[in-house]
C-alpha cells in the first residue's frame, strides 16, 4: 500500500472517530418524527455504505485514472483534502452540543446558533469541509470519481435550505447572521 492512500485513510479515520467521540460526549437528544423514521433510516444507512465504499477504494481502489501521470493531480487532491478535513473537524468542534446529524434537521432543546471562528465566515463550515475533502480524496485517488461529488453537493444545498429555514424560524438573529456571512466559501458563495 502506498504512503499518500494510508494517510488518506487515517484521515477519514480521524473525521469518523471526531463524529463518534463528540456524539458521545455531548449525549445527542434526538426528537424522533416518526413519519421520517424509514427516511433516516435510509440516509443512516447510504452513508455507512458510502464511508465503507471511500474506505475500501482509498485503501485498495484504482477507479476511474484521470492522468496517466497524477503526481500534480495527486499533491493538489492531497491539499484539497486537509483543507476540507481540518475545516469540518474544526468547525465540528465549534458547533460542540449544537450539532445534529443531517437527517435528523431540527433544533435542539437549549441549542444556541453559533457565529463565531469559523462560522462567523460562513454558515455551513462542515458541508463545506466534507465537500472539499471528498473532492480531495478523489483527486488525491486520481479518479473521475470526483464528478460523483455533484450527487452529494445537491444534497448539501438541499439541506442547507432546509436547515436555514428551520434556524430562521428558531433564532430570531438568524436573518442578520446570513445577510454578513456567506454559506459555503467566505466572502463568495
């Protein structure tokens, strides 16, 4: 196995053991909806097929080679990839109790909107950071793979709608946080 696919590994490791680490240390208080339970079902169970799928291709995978000679492709990729990890790590870790799988879309009992370090850039830090690391990983695995990262960001615009409608309805200082912040890429987008 080659040095730049182990490190890969070891930084979706990293991202995965963060979730799992922060989710048990603030005791998650779900509210089930139960006519979505068959919904979140579904979107728990793709994304443990998708972890598994990135595991399994960065470790052992050739899919797809865009170059022929990807050591440019594969520094930029590199690059890419630790900018999206350390941004939804760090911005994970900015959100604390405040955070909330994507499935579940609600607001929590004592949450706070969060609009400092990195969030006062921008409104979703985290769908940004797992964007940019996906499409990372790809270049970085030099696969055309990397134009399946469009399915993915539909949904992350899709939520995000979502969730800003939800949060402009629960916190009344929501609307000013979105008119001085961007949603994805500070300053831009």
């Amino acid at each position: 196995m080659e040095l730049l696919r182990l490190i890969l590994f070891l930084g979706l490791v990293f991202h995965k053991v963060v979730w799992e680490v922060m989710k048990k240390r603030e005791r998650l208080e779900v509210h089930p909806q139960h006519f979505k339970m068959s919904f979140k079902s579904l979107v728990k169970l793709i994304k443990v097929i998708v972890l598994a799928f990135l595991v399994f291709q960065t470790l052992f995978l050739d899919l797809f080679p865009i170059s022929g000679r990807p050591i440019g492709l594969k520094v930029l990729g590199t690059t890419i990839y630790f900018v999206g990890l350390a941004m939804a790590v760090m911005a994970r870790l900015q959100l604390g109790k405040n955070w909330v799988n994507i499935e579940d879309c609600q607001v929590l009992s004592g949450q706070s909107l969060i609009t400092n370090g990195i969030y006062q850039y921008i409104r979703h830090p985290i769908y940004t950071g797992d964007i940019l690391l996906l499409v990372g990983l790809e270049l970085a695995l030099n696969s055309w793979l990397v134009l399946a990262i469009s399915i993915p960001l539909l949904v992350v615009i899709r939520q995000t709608l979502a969730e800003e409608a939800l949060l402009s309805k629960m916190f009344p200082d929501y609307n000013a946080y979105c008119r001085r912040t961007k949603r994805f890429i500070p300053f831009i987008v």
